[in-house]
C-alpha cells in the first residue's frame, strides 16, 4: 500500500504542466513571505480570467497588500490603508484608477471595458474584482492581457496570468519589462 502511494505521488510530478510549476513557485513565494516582515524578497501577482459561458467574464487580481498600498500611495499621492480604509468609496475608486490604467484586456482583437465590482482581503493579499459585460465567449478566439501592474514601482514584479475557458485552463507568466500575454482558443 505505501508503495503504491509512492508511485502515485512520483506520477503526479511528471504530469505537473509549466504554468502548474508557475502557479506553484508563485504560492511557494507567497507562503515564504507570510514569515518575514513587511518586505519580501518576490514579488508576484496573480491575474485570473474565467469565462464559462456567461455574458459577462470575470477578472480577478491578487496583489501583495503591502506591494499594493505602496504603489498606490506612490501614484495617488495618498495614504490608503485597504485593510481599513477611513472612506470605502474613496479607496475603491483610488484603487479602480489604478488597476485601469495598468491593465487591459483584448477580446478577438477589440479592447474590453472593465467594470470594477470591489475588493477584499484574504491574509497578505489583496484581491480585487472587475468584469468585462455583454460578450459572447461562444466566438471567443483570441484573448490579450496587458498587465503593467507594479511595474513602476516594483522592477522584479512577475504576474501569472490564468483564463479559464469552460473546462480549460492555460497560464502564462509574464515579467517586469514584458507586459502582454496571449491566448488562442
């Protein structure tokens, strides 16, 4: 029996795809930074895009909060404190400038609208939430993200980018200075 385990466990490595190991090395990053202080030696953000037939496609950010709050003190010219903001609105649309501007997404070669939705803490991170409306992901052909996010204030910023397409799912990584990544369907 603890053979067998072994063996399963062996075989689940050699299936491990690329952006599996990006994925991976992004959460390792990202657990070994939760026992240092403020600063962390990595600095990796997480783009997820899912659309899974509805009219609307759904884009998530996650950034280290304390990466997050110093970039946006940087371009905004004021303290934010995301975790506990003395004015919600004032935050959410500090936060939605800054996201806009720094990232776009490209649908079959037509630039999408983002709608921001919110954002919310989950331990050092920052999620922040933001959907494209009224698309038909049935002619969905080609998808292009322009990330730049951190780019400006963080040179080693890495971004994972993952589209999940149905029961599909690819990733791409992208580092400080590339800022596209392309997907074909």
């Amino acid at each position: 029996m603890c053979v067998l385990k072994i063996r399963n466990i062996a075989s689940l490595r050699q299936n491990i795809t690329p952006a599996a190991k990006y994925l991976l090395i992004g959460l390792a990053a990202f657990l070994a930074s939760s026992f240092h202080s403020a600063k962390h030696p990595y600095y990796i953000s997480l783009t997820e895009i899912s659309s899974k037939g509805k009219p609307e496609i759904q884009v998530s950010v996650r950034i280290f909060t304390n990466d997050l709050e110093d970039a946006l003190r940087k371009s905004s010219g004021k303290a934010l404190d995301i975790m506990n903001p003395k004015n919600k609105a004032e935050a959410d649309s500090i936060l939605f400038h800054y996201i806009s501007k720094h990232l776009s997404v490209t649908l079959n070669a037509k630039l999408q609208a983002l709608h921001y939705i919110g954002y919310e803490q989950e331990e050092e991170s920052t999620w922040a939430y933001l959907e494209i409306r009224n698309t038909k992901p049935v002619a969905l052909k080609t998808l292009r993200v322009d990330n730049t996010i951190l780019y400006d204030y963080f040179p080693a910023q890495t971004h994972i980018i993952r589209v999940n397409r149905f029961e599909t799912t690819d990733s791409k990584k992208i580092t400080n200075p590339e800022s596209k990544a392309e997907f074909r369907f």
